[in-house]
C-alpha cells in the first residue's frame, strides 16, 4: 500500500520531470529555429552573388564568337543554375521547417500548367538521348481553371516529372488527374505521375519522404540532387490539403500519386501567363 507520503514524493518527481522536458522541448525548438533561420540567411547570402554571376555571364554569352570560350560561358551558366536550384530548395526546406511558407491564390489552368512544365522539362530529353513519351490524361469533368498557388504547384510537378525524367530512359511518363470531389467551396483533384523507369525498391520507399535521402549514394553523382526534392514536395502536398504516396516497381516504374484541395473558379477562362523560367 502507498503511503500519503510516497505519493507526494511520486507527484513531485513527476512534475519536476514534465518541467525538465519542457524545458528540454523548448531548448529544441528555439534551437531548431536558429537553425532554420541561418539557413535562410545563408541561402539569402549565396542567392545574391549567384545572381550577379548569372548575369554576367548571359551578357557574356551574347558577345563570344570563338566556339570553345563559349562551351565556357555555357558551363558556367548551367553550374550556376544547379546551385541556384540548391540554395533555392534548402531556402524552402527551411523555410517549410519554420512553418514560415504561406500560400498565395491565384488562378490556375492546370493543363496549361502541366504542359508547361513539360515542355520545360523536355528540353533536356534532346540532349539526353532519351526515348520517352510525354502524356497527359484529364478527365473531363476537371474544370479549366481554379484557384491555388500555382508556384507551389508547378513546383510539385516538377519536381515529380523531372525525377521521372531522371530515372527513365524509355517508355513514357504520364501525368494523369482526375476530379474526386468537388462542392460550392473545394476541389479535391488527385494527380499520377506514372514513370516507366528504373523504379524504386520496396525497402526505400519509406526513406523517400526524409530529407537528403538518396536511394542509390553511388548514383547520387551521377544523377545529382539534393536529396531535399521529395521531402519539399510532400510537405508542399500537405500544406495544400493533400496526401502523397508511391508505388513503385523495381525496372517497371514508379507511380507517384497524390491529392490536392483547391478552389474552384466561378470566373471566365482566361490564358494562364507565362512564368519566366
Ligand atoms: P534528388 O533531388 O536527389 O533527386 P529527390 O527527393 O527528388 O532528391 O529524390 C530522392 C531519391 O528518390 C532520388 O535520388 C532517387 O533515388 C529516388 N527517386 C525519386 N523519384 C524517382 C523515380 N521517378 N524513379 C526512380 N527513383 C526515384
């Protein structure tokens, strides 16, 4: 049997045990915060001459006549692409830790938006040597137009069409959206993003949605990556209402599936612009 005063020691201890640990908690979480602002503060930092040496060297670009200087300039505007991409994928990653991302409303016209970033994308299956179809399916009952933050969503596709993109060398990839519900006030469209690729094996699958995984390390060169593409674009997908998840089969392909909520549009069917790339 417990004593009135063995109880009183148990509360005690307890308490003072919920006091460690919420100060514990929140030593974590500030510390978490510093973290996450100077990595904000660095990619701001780094964003800043990497404009400047892209500028430079487009300048560059259109005054070279000799062939290999330009081979040079070209090079060096591709590296400064790539680490622009980086520091643009540790600033969101940062700034999604910080519960700092907030979401815009515009009107979308999410076929018009899909193709365009296929055709982005496509560019590079020229100089890759590659044989993939590109194709789209919508059903007919997806409205034309909506309102979301398409930044955000040209992002999530990207990300998911340029992995595609990466991780096949035949067949197709194909993004497929249908209309799962819709009322006065919401829209729940649900993507694919189907690939014919070099798949993904079960026992990695999970690993996916961590940040700086990679499934293959020693192809990490060869493909490049941050391995923070997947963990932006999940937390992207949530942040708009949805879920994401993968199946995937290992030298069959990847299918990369997700939800997302929306508002519908009541206006006329205007062009979407053009976003600079
Ligand atoms: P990264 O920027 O390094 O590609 P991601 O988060 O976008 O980072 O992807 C993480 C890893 O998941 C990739 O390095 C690759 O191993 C695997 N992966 C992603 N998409 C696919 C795909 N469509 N097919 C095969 N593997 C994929």
């Amino acid at each position: 049997e417990q004593s009135t005063e063995d109880m009183r020691r148990n509360m005690d201890s307890m308490e003072e045990k919920s006091a460690q640990l919420y100060i514990a908690n929140k030593e974590a979480m500030e510390s978490n915060r510093l973290k996450s602002q100077f990595l904000a503060n660095i990619s701001h930092e780094v964003r800043t001459p990497l404009n400047a040496i892209l500028g430079y060297t487009k300048i560059l670009q259109k005054n070279i006549k000799d062939n290999q200087n330009k081979l040079y300039v070209d090079t060096i505007e591709q590296s400064t692409n790539s680490l622009l991409a980086i520091i643009g994928d540790i600033l969101d990653f940062s700034k999604i830790e910080a519960g700092k991302l907030s979401l815009d409303h515009s009107l979308i016209n999410i076929r018009e938006l899909v193709d365009d970033v296929y055709q982005i994308l496509s560019a590079n299956l020229l100089t890759n040597d590659k044989q993939i179809d590109l194709v789209t399916d919508f059903s007919p009952d997806v409205p034309q137009t909506m309102i979301g933050d398409s930044i955000r969503i040209r992002q999530v596709f990207t990300n998911l069409i340029s992995n595609a993109l990466k991780f096949t060398n035949k067949g197709s990839i194909k993004t497929k959206v249908i209309l799962s519900s819709k009322s006065k006030d919401q829209l729940i469209l649900s993507f694919q993003v189907i690939d014919t690729g070099i798949g993904i094996p079960e026992d990695k699958i999970n690993q996916l949605f961590k940040p700086f995984s990679q499934v293959d390390t020693s192809t990490t060169r060869k493909f490049g990556g941050t391995g923070l593409g997947l963990v932006i674009t999940k937390k992207l997908v949530e942040q708009m209402g949805g879920v994401i998840n993968i199946s995937s089969v290992p030298k069959i392909g990847s299918t990369f599936h997700f939800t997302l909520k929306l508002k519908p549009s009541n206006k006329p069917q205007p062009k979407q612009e053009k976003l600079e790339k």
